[in-house]
C-alpha cells in the first residue's frame, strides 16, 4: 500500500542569472525556495513512506499470527 496523500510541491525556474550567482555560492532568494522546497519534499517523501510501513505493519503481524504455532509445554502438559 502506497501513501500519497499529498502531491510534491514544485521550484521556481531559476534561470541562467541566478544559476550562474549560486554557482558562484551568491544565495538568491529564487535558490533559497528551490532549496526549501527539495528539503520539505524529501521530508514529506519519508513521511508518507513511514505512513505506509506502518499501514502495512498489521497485515504482516496478522499474517506472521495465523501461521500454524508450535505447541505451548502447557498444551502439552494439559494443563
């Protein structure tokens, strides 16, 4: 199962200026957003992706409890 409860959110065109300033290492207002919304995208891709592990954690837990178990030494014992 697959989250995808929210859709990534898009940068800026930056342009031939604004590449060529941060190339330089000058920070851009424009290069400040796209830097952003990269960090807030991949955290919202580790979110989702932490959402489904956990949606998916009950099936495989009552899928590992229906496999057939061994006998307790109680069961055994008949107590």
């Amino acid at each position: 199962m697959s989250v995808r409860a929210w859709s990534s959110s898009p940068a800026v065109h930056e342009g031939v200026s604004v590449r060529e300033m941060e190339k330089k290492g000058i920070h851009t207002e424009k290069g400040d957003f796209n830097r952003w919304v990269r960090s807030a995208n991949a955290k919202l891709r580790s979110i989702c992706q932490k959402i489904s592990e956990l949606l998916a954690w009950p099936k495989e837990a009552k899928a590992e409890l229906s496999k057939p178990q061994e006998p307790m030494m109680a069961d055994l014992l008949g107590r």
